[in-house]
C-alpha cells in the first residue's frame, strides 16, 4: 500500500524531527497522570461567535460538567469557527473571555479539564488542510448548518463557511478523542468527521480513534422562542428568540412571558404544540423533573401561570451561574493562567498527532 512505501521510519527509532511543535511539547514537559491515561478523552467545544444561550448550556455544557471525573477532558474554546460569519474582531475578544469566564461558571473545572483556545494551539489549522484533500465537496454542500447559514439574508458565503465542517474534524481528530459531547444540531458534522478519520485511515493506515458521539436526551435541542421549528441560535437576530446565559431576571420573564405558544391552553407535549413542547424541554432539562411530573402539575394552570412558573425556575438556576461569572471576568489573571496551563496540555497531544499524520501522508521530518 502507498503508506507503507512512504512510510519514513520513525517508529522503528529515528530521532523525532525538530519542529516548532514538538519543541513546545518538550520545553513544556507535559506528562499526563497515570490516572488521566486511563480514562476516555472527551473533546468538546463552543465557539465565541454571540453571547452563549440556553440551548448551548441545556444541549452542551450542563452535560460536559458532569463528565469531569470520568474522562480526560478537553474543552477548546472554539475561536477560530467564529469568524465563517462576519464579525467585529474586538467584539470576538470580549465575547472570547466572556465564554471562557462562562465556561468556568457553568462547573467546567479548570483543575479538572483543559480549556484552552483553538487559536492558541498550533495544529487545527494545519491538519484541517490535510483532512479538506480527502473530503469530497459534495459532503460540505449537503450539511444542514451550511445551507441555513448561506440561505440567510445578506450572507457571506466564504469557503470558511463551507469547510467549517473539516475544521471540526480536526478539532477532534488531533486529540484522537473517544467521545464529543453536543447538541443534536451538531450530529451531521460528527457524523461527517467519523467518515474523515475512516478514509485517512484507509488511504494511509490506522491512525485516528473513530470518534462516537454523545448526545444527551435533556435539552438535546433547544428551539427558538419565537419559532419553535428552529434551533435558538446565539446568532438569532431577534433578541426574543434566544434566552442568554446572562440576561437578566427581567429580561428572561419578558422572554418567556412572549414565546409562542399553540391554540388551546392546556399545558401538555403534542405533536401539534411545538411552542408549548420547547418550554416543558426546557423546564424539564433546568429542573431536571420528567415532562410527565410537569403534565400533572401544571394540568390545571393555563399557559401564563406556566410560563410564570418557567421564568421563576429559569431565574432561580441562572442567579449563582451569574455571580460566579461576574467574579470571574474581573479576574483576567486567573483566566490566563487556565488558558496556559490548558494550551500546554494540549499543545502536547496535538502535535504528537499531528507529526504522526505527516508522517504517514508522507511528508519529509522537519530536519533539526
Ligand atoms: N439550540 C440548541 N440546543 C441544544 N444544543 C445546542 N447547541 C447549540 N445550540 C443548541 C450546542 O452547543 C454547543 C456549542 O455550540 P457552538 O457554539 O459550537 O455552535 P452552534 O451549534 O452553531 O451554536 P449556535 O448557538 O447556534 O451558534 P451560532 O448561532 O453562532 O451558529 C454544541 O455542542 C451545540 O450542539
């Protein structure tokens, strides 16, 4: 097979090449414990591209916070993603901190995981190039995120767009991870990376963990306050359609006093009362009681005393989140130093992958 002919030897003992990666991983001395070894990794990540919402931490954070001491954890903050759509760089800098200091208030550990920025780690870039020559286009056209993302109003529809997808792969292949925790809305892309790690594995031989995904059935799928056919998006253009992990009391009770609701007035999951449908999901994944246990509650109350009762639970969950948060964004030294220690352990780990890519794509070693 062409991989073993362009195979240049380095597992048999060659000296490993000098670059400015491994010399990073070297200086920085990175062991991981005899314990972190043992466990599945997990790599999950959210990108700085608005302001988190509920969707991201119901679909996403809640559950990675419960992950900590059974896997090793990365979670990247995604930087590089959010830049597919137009954007104001000082705006990705702030909201770039902001997640990270959300990150954190929502019980991601530092001690317990590594956070880090995708910027900051040399190697997603440089293997998504490699990954994109073995993705056929056609795969990119069809992914669901694209198509909305390029049929809205005004779009940019940039190559990064397109290939976001590819980065994602990368972003989970360079740390071979077991699992990737996410929203259902991020199924397709997993399913798109899986199909990567199998056709480099087959062109150049066994190389990447093929990656499961891990979709918890809480909050999988969050919807849009106004329209609940749609995701809530952090993007979403109007305010009232998202409820954000840092809105205010009064702002979060006037959004759920005005989300759509269905014809009738009794407080029950149908498959013809979506809007009613999307608010038992989310009083259900914030107070973790069954939908049926909510049912019976509220079976006499109509859809205003229901909805009061939401914005109470949803309040009472957010307030600890939002002080711990506002502590920690003062606090630009702490969040620095999560950042380094994370990008160090990281940095380590991609590029052990990333030389054994080139490796077997059959580049030349970087010479000393
Ligand atoms: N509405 C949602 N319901 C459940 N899970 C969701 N996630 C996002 N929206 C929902 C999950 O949040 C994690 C981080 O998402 P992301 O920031 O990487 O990207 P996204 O899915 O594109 O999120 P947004 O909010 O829709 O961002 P924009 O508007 O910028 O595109 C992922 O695990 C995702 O599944």
């Amino acid at each position: 097979m062409a991989a073993k002919t362009i195979d240049t030897g380095v597992r048999t003992g060659n000296p490993t090449p000098e670059t400015a990666c491994n010399f990073q991983a070297r200086t920085l001395n990175f062991r991981p414990s005899m314990s972190d070894k043992q466990k599945p990794l997990i790599l999950t990540g959210a990108k700085p591209s608005g302001e988190l919402t509920l969707g991201n931490y119901l679909g996403a954070i809640k559950n990675w916070a419960v992950m900590l001491d059974q896997y090793e954890c990365f979670f990247p903050i995604v930087d590089l993603h959010a830049i597919t759509v137009r954007y104001v760089p000082a705006e990705l800098r702030r909201r770039t901190y902001q997640c990270l200091a959300q990150y954190i208030a929502c019980g991601l550990d530092p001690e317990k995981s590594h956070i880090f920025l995708q910027s900051h780690v040399t190697g997603h870039t440089e293997l998504s190039w490699i990954l994109s020559c073995l993705t056929p286009v056609g795969d990119l056209h069809r992914m669901t995120q694209f198509k909305e993302k390029a049929a809205k109003p005004g779009a940019s529809v940039n190559a990064g767009l397109l290939f976001y997808p590819v980065l994602m792969a990368a972003d989970i292949l360079l740390y071979n991870a077991d699992r990737v925790p996410v929203g259902e809305d991020q199924k397709q892309h997993l399913e798109l990376a899986r199909n990567i790690a199998q056709r480099f594995n087959q062109t150049y031989s066994e190389t990447f963990n093929i990656p499961e995904p891990f979709i918890s059935k809480a909050g999988a799928r969050v919807m849009s306050l106004q329209d609940p056919e749609k995701k809530m998006s952090k993007s979403d253009e109007n305010p009232g359609e998202a409820i954000l992990l840092l809105d205010s009391p009064k702002e979060i009770r006037k959004k759920i006093l005005s989300a759509v609701t269905d014809s009738g007035r009794e407080v029950r999951m149908a498959e013809d009362k979506p809007g009613i449908g999307n608010l038992l999901n989310i009083f259900s994944a914030v107070t973790d009681r069954s939908i049926e246990e909510l049912e019976k509650e509220f079976a006499e109350s109509g859809y205003g005393e229901f909805k009061n009762a939401l914005a109470d639970a949803l309040i009472a969950k957010l307030e600890p989140f939002q002080e711990r948060y506002r502590r920690l964004i003062e606090d630009k030294t702490y969040m620095h130093r999560v950042l380094k220690e994370g990008t160090e352990v990281a940095q380590a780990r991609a590029c052990k992958t990333l030389s054994k890519v080139y490796r077997k794509a059959g580049f030349i070693e970087r010479l000393r």
